[in-house]
C-alpha cells in the first residue's frame, strides 16, 4: 500500500504557532537573515510544504549591533524611493545602520522569502527592534539560539 504524501492546509498550520526571541546582539547579517527567514517559513517543522503559512513568529532584538563583515559598511548600498518622480535615494549600510537598524535585519530577511504573497504575509511575522526591549512579553516568546 502506497502513503500519501502529507500536505499541510491553512488552518492546520494556524494551530501550532509559537513565538521566538532572537538576539542579533554582535551576530553575522547574513547567516542571522538565513536562520530567521528559515523560522518564518516554516522550514524547521517536518509539517513544511511550501505553498502554506506553516512558520512561526520571530522576534529580534540588539538589531543595531548586528555585524556585517568585510567592507559592507561602505561598499553595501540600501535603495528606497519617496514615490515622488525622481525620488530615488540611496545609503550605505552604516548610515542605515546608524539611523534605522532594523531595515538592514528586514531587507536581509524579506529577501530570503518568497516573492509573493505568501512573502509578504510571511513578513509580518517578524518583529524587529533596535534595542533590547520588545512588547511581547504577553506572547510568552521562547529564547531561540541560531
């Protein structure tokens, strides 16, 4: 007799939800980025299927003293636009760091997940905060080591 290949469903997954507590705190960007996009997806669980929400939600702390190796800090550049015509602007990543350090965490993260719908939903998952406080203590978060 042949199994069948389990297929997780949209409310299945909504069932086991579970809330993580990253320390960015003097951690790599990239192999951070890799560890919590893999959370968000859902990777981690042996319920995975790719085209279901099935991941969990992560939040980051110490974001602004995560480390980017090599010459990234001057040589990375962040685009963004204002969504006037000509409205383009451009930052190295140690003045995104300096001003805003959470888009350097997100934009690493959100560019590791699907570019789709399922991406974007996936993204509001992830909560990230510059220091070392965040406001989801009623959430009971779990301590996670990447």
């Amino acid at each position: 007799m042949k199994k069948a290949t389990f297929m997780a469903t949209r409310e299945g997954s909504l069932a086991d939800r579970r809330w993580y507590v990253v320390d960015a705190g003097g951690r790599t960007l990239g192999r951070l980025a890799t560890g919590i996009a893999n959370i968000l997806r859902g990777k981690h669980k042996p319920t995975f299927t790719p085209h279901v929400d099935s991941g969990d939600f992560v939040v980051v702390v110490n974001a602004a003293q995560v480390r980017l190796t090599g010459r990234k800090l001057e040589d990375k550049v962040y685009h963004r636009h204002t969504g006037y015509p000509g409205g383009i602007r451009t930052a190295t990543a140690s003045r995104v760091l300096r001003e805003r350090p959470e888009r350097v965490l997100r934009s690493a993260v959100v560019g590791m997940l699907p570019k789709n719908r399922l991406g974007r939903q996936l993204a509001t998952k992830l909560k990230i905060y510059a220091g070392s406080e965040h406001p989801h203590a009623a959430q009971k978060p779990e301590r996670l080591a990447l």
